[in-house]
C-alpha cells in the first residue's frame, strides 16, 4: 500500500465524516459517525468519540474486503477536496457507454482525469481535485452542484449510452455555535465510494485533473438546485428602512466580489485564533454590504454596527446567501480592511445608548467609517473584469496566466502595506461624564452660616 497515496487521500477529504458498506441482503453506504456525535465531539473536546479511516481500513478497501466512502473537505484552510464523478449504467447504458464518455471527458475538458470501472462493471468513477483555499464548506458544495449541472447538460448534448452522471463527495456543513469552537449544528456530506486502483496507479491518480472552485462557481447554476438548501425561486429585494438590495447585486457576491475577496486572502492571509473562521465568501458579502451603505450613508455619516447586521440578516433568512452574519467575523473582516487602509473612518468613538421604559433607546452614537475609494476602484475594476472580454496575458504567474484586469487588481493589491494592530484605527467606546458629587465642605462656601440669617431675621 502506498503511503503517499493514502495521505492524499486524507488531506483532501473530512476527517470526521466518511462512510461504509452495510454488510446484508441490501448493502448501502452509512455515515460512520453520527451528528449527535461529532457536535458533542467538538463541544466537550473528547475527540477520541470519533473513528477516523485507519491505514488498515484503507489496506481493506484496495484489497476489496472491505467499502469505504468519503466526503470532501470543506476546511478553508485546505487547499484541495476531493470530488468523484459518478457515471451510472444501473437501470439502462451499458459498460462501453460509460468508458466512452469518460474518455470524451479527457480528451475535450479534463484531461489526465483519472478513472476506473464502478463495482460490478456498471460504470465508471473519474475523481478531480477541487483546488479551493479559502472557501468553505457551503460554498465547494455549491461549486460541485454547478459542475454536476454542466456535465449532465453536456451528457444530454450528446448520444452515449449511459443512465446519468452525478458529482459526490459533498463537505459536511458545520453550523458554528456562538461560544468558540462549539457548534450547534451539522449537515453531513454526501458520500461517494473511495478509489481502488490508486494504489496500483498512484502516479496517475497524482496527475488527475485539478478544477478551480472559482471557476466552477462561475458555471450557470441549475434551475432545480435550492441555494444553500434555502428556498426555490427568486426572491424580492430586501428592503429594510428604504434601501434596496438587487437581486443582481445580491449576485455579485458569487462573482466580482468573490473574485476580489479570494485575491485579498491569497496575497495578505486574514488570521483569526476562533472556530468562526472568515472565508472568502464571508468578505465577499462583507463588500456588498460595504459598498452600498458607502453608497446610502445616513444623514449624519454614521455605519452602526446593527444596520450591518440586520440587512446581512435579512439576505441570509431569504436564501441568498450562505454565511449567517456573526459579530467575529465581521470585527475581523472590517480590521482586516481597516489594516490595508480599504476603509476610511471619519469617527471612531461609540456609545451604548439607554434604553427607555417604552424599549426605545437614546443617547446611543455609532462610529462614521466608509469604503475608501482605493477600495471602491478594485470592486469597480472586478466588476468590469466580469463583464468585459479578458486579454491573456502573455506570461504567466505561479505556473498560471491570468487576465490583463487581474493582473492590474494583483498588483494593487500586492502594492497594499498592512498596518500593524497596535497601530490601527479601531472603534472605541465612549461613557457619559459621571454626575457631580459634591463634599459638605464644597458646599458650604457657597451657604451663608447661620448666625447671619438669625441675625438679619432679629
């Protein structure tokens, strides 16, 4: 057994969510580790509650004595997560179909895909590498549904003899808890069958075909596919107070503002020492919402902190977005930019206001801060980077080319200097004045004594 292809293998699927094979008259892959126990795993710290594929499990699925499955992973700190291509032959197709569309596959879109036959000979699983740093878990799985909508429109263009084609290896969700590294939640990945014959083919299966999840993201989405398992349709503009959000606008944050987002964490990493871990997609909503209350400011120039909230609320409760709006992630995000001087505060003092009998509060102040205009140009140039017919660039950067308008964003971008945290502006909190106490002895200066009264009054 190869050592190196196992710990491929494991770098680029979830250490805590895989599956195997029920033993019976209907075998059928199952979760090994429920949800109830990976959330009391992650919340009490007894991380021996959960199995992990041991290298003998591994050596058990090559020799075939045993069936594993796995699912992705949607750590954004990985770079890669592991996808599998499933082309069925069940019901009708046959054998030869499906080689036959995996080799067009190959020769015509991936090539160096690695494959080999399904069990039992009715069709074929082909795996790809999904490079992914800095997107999580919601957004790689959204990048795979697109992908599985492209292939299964191209098999429909196309006359082989096969059933379907469906993408697994999903990522489990994670919904993190408020108290760090608890969470409340868990949506399991789905799952899709572990390689046999990497280990007799290790050199190949190394040389797979590697797909970008930016690039996948750009791919049209499926009609039939719920955004984030929200909700059908579309939807209203959110309107809170006034101030619309379009659905167009909504969008960018899966294009423009993702492009932009993902080259601000690939050239000055954002680090962060709690489980609520800021992705791409996290400062990629971030910069919608900046950049149209930049454009919609109150009268008195102020961004409170709860006008960002309840608008990313909003958006988020009506399926549009992926990442629920937490207050760490947003403090790391606006100090991020704040450090690279993307945004300009005018104010940074605040105070908590009081609240009344009635529940209305007063006396409160919010800090005036705005997106600097260096920002507002790198989302103007994204945008236009979307939408205008890109020139490749005659040389390439780490092994890649890269458009014209990229390139002029990376180097931007490149050319930003962070100020260091102690040195940042931050918001800070202001009190009212205590109330006055005066000592008797201030007062009496200010009392005539006694004596004189009785004496004026006689």
């Amino acid at each position: 057994m190869d050592r190196k292809i196992t710990a491929l293998i494991r770098s680029c699927t979830s250490s805590i969510d895989y599956g195997i094979k029920t033993k019976g008259p209907k075998p059928h892959p199952v979760h090994v580790n429920k949800k109830k126990t990976i959330i009391k795993a992650f919340n009490t710290g007894n991380w021996w509650l959960l199995r992990r594929l041991s290298n003998q499990d591994f050596k058990k699925h090559f020799n075939g004595e045993e069936t594993f499955y796995f699912a992705g992973n949607g750590r954004s700190r990985d770079p890669y997560t592991l996808a599998l291509i499933d082309i069925d032959c069940h019901k009708c197709g046959s054998f030869q179909g499906a080689v036959a569309f995996v080799e067009y596959l190959r020769k015509h879109h991936y090539p160096n895909l690695f494959w080999e036959p399904s069990t039992n000979r009715n069709g074929v699983h082909a795996y790809v590498l999904i490079e992914k740093r800095g997107y999580g878990d919601s957004s790689v799985n959204q990048a795979l549904n697109r992908l599985q909508a492209f292939l299964q429109g191209l098999l429909a263009s196309t006359s082989f003899d096969v059933e379907m084609v469906e993408i697994k290896g999903h990522c489990p969700v994670i919904g993190w808890a408020e108290k760090r590294g608890e969470i409340k939640k868990i949506s399991m990945g789905q799952l899709g069958k572990l390689t046999r014959e990497a280990s007799l083919r290790p050199d190949e299966f190394k040389r797979t075909t590697v797909l970008r999840c930016f690039d996948l993201l750009k791919l049209p989405l499926p009609e039939k596919i719920q955004i984030g398992g929200k909700r059908k349709g579309k939807r209203p503009p959110a309107s809170i107070s006034g101030c619309f959000l379009t659905e167009e606008e909504v969008a960018k944050t899966r294009s423009s503002y993702l492009r932009l987002a993902t080259l601000l964490l690939d050239h000055h990493r954002l680090g962060t020492s709690s489980k609520a871990v800021v992705e791409a997609e996290d400062i990629s909503i971030f910069l919608m919402f900046l950049n149209f209350f930049t454009g919609n400011m109150n009268e008195d120039g102020s961004l409170p902190w709860a006008r960002f909230k309840n608008f990313w609320d909003v958006v988020y409760k009506s399926g549009d977005i992926d990442r629920p709006f937490h207050p760490n992630r947003f403090a790391a995000i606006r100090n991020y930019l704040t450090s690279l001087g993307l945004i300009e505060w005018t104010d940074r003092n605040y105070k908590v206001g009081k609240r009344a009998a009635d529940g209305r509060k007063y006396g409160g102040k919010a800090c005036k801060w705005k997106a600097h205009q260096l920002l507002l140009g790198l989302i103007q140039r994204a945008e236009r980077s979307e939408t205008e017919n890109e020139i490749p660039k005659a040389v390439e950067e780490d092994g890649e080319r890269t458009s014209l308008s990229t390139t002029n964003i990376l180097g931007e971008i490149k050319n930003l200097t962070r100020t260091p945290y102690s040195e940042m502006i931050k918001p800070q909190q202001i009190y009212d004045p205590p109330p006055l106490i005066y000592l008797p002895v201030d007062i009496s200066k200010y009392l005539t004594p006694i004596e004189e009264i009785w004496t004026v009054a006689i």
